[in-house]
C-alpha cells in the first residue's frame, strides 16, 4: 500500500477515483506476530453521460501505471501507488491485478482483507460487486462475484474445502446482518477465545459459485440503500462479505488443515454532507459515514507512525475489523510503506 502525497490536498471536482486497499497477513495466534503486507490500488472511472460536460480535472496515469497526475486548474498533484488503473481498465483486468493474489494468499492459509473506499460515487460498488449477478460471469461482474467464482474454480482435487459465508453491514453504527429475513441490531462482543466476533450473525455453508451468489444477491437486496442528491443508487452503509475458507489434506499418513478469513468491505461513499442538500435522516447517515471513515484514516495514521493508540474503538468499523487492522502495523517488514497509504487515504478523504 503505498502513495506519496504533493503537500497541498487537491480537491477534485468530481469524485472519479476509488481506491482499492488489500492486505494479507498470516494466520497466527499472536496477532503480534502477523506479518502482513498491504498494497493500494486506484482505479479511475470513465465519466457518466451526465457528466460529459462538466469541468473535471485531468488524470495521467504514468506507462509502468504507478503515478497518478491529477491536474486541477493551474496545479498539479502527483501520487504514487501500487497500481493506478485507468478509465480503460476493464473488470477482469481489475479482479486479475488486485483480487487474485489474494486469493492465492487465502489458499495458503493467509487472513486477507479488501477494502474499496471512495467518495460516493467514485465507482466503489461498481468495481466490488459490478452491475450483475448473473448465472455466468459477465465483463461487468465486480471483484466479489469474480472472487467466489474464482475460489471454487480454485480448489485443488487433493483437498476438501468447507467454505462458510456471512454477509453484514454496519449502518449508523449499527451492524445488520444481511442474510436473515429479521433485521435487527446485532451486538459486536469480544471473547478471549474468538476475539471480536458479532453475535447472532448468520453462518451459512456453502458448496457451489451459485450458492454463494444466491446469498450474495439476497444480501445486495437487504443492503440499505438511499437516492441522493450526489448518486442515484447510493449506498449508505458499509458492507463486510466474509467467506471462511478451510482446506483440508488428507494423504492417508498425515491430516494438513489451512484455514483464511477473507473479507470484501465495500466502504460507504464519504461525502462532503453540506454538498449533498441532506436531510435530517440522510445527515445523520454522512456524520456516522464521515466519522468512521474518519476513523479508519486515524487508525491507519497511528498504526504507521506510532504516535498514539489506535482509536479502534471509536467506530464499529474499525473495532469489528480491529484484529485486520492492527496487523498492519506490526509487519516484520519494516519497509511496508504503510505511512505513505495513510496519507493518501486522508487525501482522499477530502476529494
Ligand atoms: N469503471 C466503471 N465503468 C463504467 N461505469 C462505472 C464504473 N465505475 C462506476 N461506474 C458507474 O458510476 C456510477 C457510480 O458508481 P458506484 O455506484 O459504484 O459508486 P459508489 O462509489 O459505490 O457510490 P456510493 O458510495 O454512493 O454507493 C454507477 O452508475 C456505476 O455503474
């Protein structure tokens, strides 16, 4: 995860870009002794009929597609990345460069996490779930249909897989889980033996691509969803899709189990709320969004310069993925650029 900010933040003036943040971390008791490794991606989107003919900044991406120019007016502002993509880089492409390694990752026993974060309408569903849910995979099918496809496709014949799904989101930091008929506030605890689990939340095994996208489409229906003025199909919620993946070998002489968490957080859209001519209701919805946003953008600051505890606490989001988090800054590779990913992500925060 990495990018180098200009020292003034620029504001973009149409939100085009989302970022797309993966970790892996081993799978070890000691959340201390995780070793993780984070990677930033983002990805630009082409512009909506609508907005052909507004005034946007330009965006270069550079040939080896790891700087980012946004030119604003008379400025200018580079950042570095993992991976800048293009308005051009198609869905596969997309799933190809960030989603794969990590299903690798997760196939060798490794926890991994994918974050999608943006201001609304930056591109951020489209880009985690695509604009279909379709039988057959299709160009516009997004990284979390792809992924679960891929996962089955992946498994090797010398193993037996038991893959567990939940699907949840947290809406005014309140956590609702997605596949049951009831929708009520569920409780986020803490064990000494699971660590930070939601309680009650709904386990549902799966054997098959269209199980899983028979809940996933089931869980997109329940996902809380409200017209804004800034996008039509806006959400207003953070949506966490955990898949528990566990490999088992049996040579006859010896058992070998891997087990992964894996999890795809569609981040909710922050957004500027004076912009957006909210509501009452709807204010409230981009003060929780902005304030936990707010927060992950703290967390991740401290994690990498040690200058204060982590505020995990300070909003579900990062309390119920504290353990994903907290591996990040504990890497035994003291070179994981993760300082530079904090500033971006910040930057972000304001386009
Ligand atoms: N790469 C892309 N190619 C074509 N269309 C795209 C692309 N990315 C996004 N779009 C379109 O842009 C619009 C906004 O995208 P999307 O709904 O994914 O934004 P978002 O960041 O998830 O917004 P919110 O946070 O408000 O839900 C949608 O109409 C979507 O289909």
């Amino acid at each position: 995860m990495s990018a180098d900010r200009s020292p003034a933040t620029p504001k973009i003036k149409l939100p085009r870009a989302n970022l797309i943040m993966r970790s892996s971390s081993e799978n070890c008791v000691a959340d201390n002794l995780e070793c993780s490794r984070m990677t930033v991606a983002v990805r630009i989107r082409p512009l909506l009929v609508k907005e052909l003919h507004m005034d946007v900044s330009s965006i270069e991406i550079s040939p080896d597609r790891r700087e980012m120019k946004v030119n604003d007016n008379a400025k200018s502002y580079t950042f570095k990345l993992d991976h800048c993509l293009g308005q051009d880089t198609d869905q596969t492409s997309v799933f190809t460069i960030i989603a794969q390694p990590l299903l690798d990752a997760a196939f060798n026993g490794y926890n991994v996490c994918l974050f999608a974060y943006g201001q609304t309408g930056s591109g951020k569903s489209y880009s985690m779930m695509g604009d279909n849910l379709d039988s057959s995979l299709k160009e516009t099918t997004g990284i979390i249909p792809r992924f679960c496809h891929q996962l089955f496709d992946q498994i090797p014949s010398n193993m037996v897989a038991q893959v567990k799904i939940s699907y949840l989101e947290i809406y005014n930091e309140f956590v609702y889980d997605l596949l049951s008929s009831e929708r009520k506030a569920l409780k986020v605890r803490e064990s000494p033996d699971t660590g930070i689990f939601v309680s009650d939340l709904s386990v549902h095994g799966v054997s098959s691509f269209s199980e899983m996208q028979k809940w996933l489409s089931e869980g997109n229906k329940a996902r809380a969803t409200a017209s804004t003025n800034m996008n039509d199909k806006s959400s207003r919620s953070h949506s966490i899709f955990q898949i528990q993946l566990t490999l088992t070998e049996d040579t006859g002489s010896s058992v070998t189990q891997k087990c992964s968490q894996i999890n795809l957080v569609d981040l909710a859209g922050s957004e500027r709320v004076a912009q957006t001519k909210a509501t009452e209701e709807r204010f409230k919805e981009g003060r929780n969004i902005n304030l936990s946003l707010m927060t992950l953008g703290q967390v991740i600051t401290n994690l990498s310069d040690h200058s204060a505890v982590p505020p995990y606490r300070n909003s579900t989001l990062t309390y119920l993925l504290k353990v994903r988090l907290k591996c990040l800054g504990w890497g035994p590779n003291p070179g994981l650029p993760i300082h530079q990913a904090s500033s971006l992500t910040m930057a972000l925060s304001y386009w």
